[in-house]
C-alpha cells in the first residue's frame, strides 16, 4: 500500500494547497506553504522518499522558520 498522501485533516483544517499527487504544495527553497507561518517537509511536501532526504529537509527547514522568526 505504502505512502498514500498527507491526512486529509491537515490541508482541509488549514486550507493548504495540495499538489497533484496530494501533497502539502510549499516552496523549493523556504518550505513554506500558501499559510503564513506555516511550513512543510518531507513525506508531507514530498511524498515518500529517502529518510536521510527527509533528515536533510528537516535540518533547511528549521533554519527557515528560525530566519522567519527573527525577521
């Protein structure tokens, strides 16, 4: 069965956009989502993937939302 998209709750509770294999729509390079201060990474922005791709987006995105922090 694998990786079937983020929970529904998610993006419908939020109103995020979703991309066209159901995952959380965010930018490239800030990870953030359509939301203001809300951000994306991983199996959520990507869909399934390497754990160490994942490890590595976790580690960009928490040096965006800081640099969004401090702003």
């Amino acid at each position: 069965m694998g990786f079937l998209g983020t929970e529904e709750y998610l993006d419908k509770g939020l109103n995020l956009e979703l991309n066209n294999r159901g995952n959380i729509e965010a930018d490239d390079k800030s990870y953030k989502t359509n939301k203001d201060n809300i951000f994306v990474c991983g199996d959520a922005r990507r869909g399934q993937s390497l754990v160490v791709t994942d490890i590595r987006e976790g580690i960009n995105v928490a040096y965006n939302v800081h640099e969004h922090l401090v702003k």
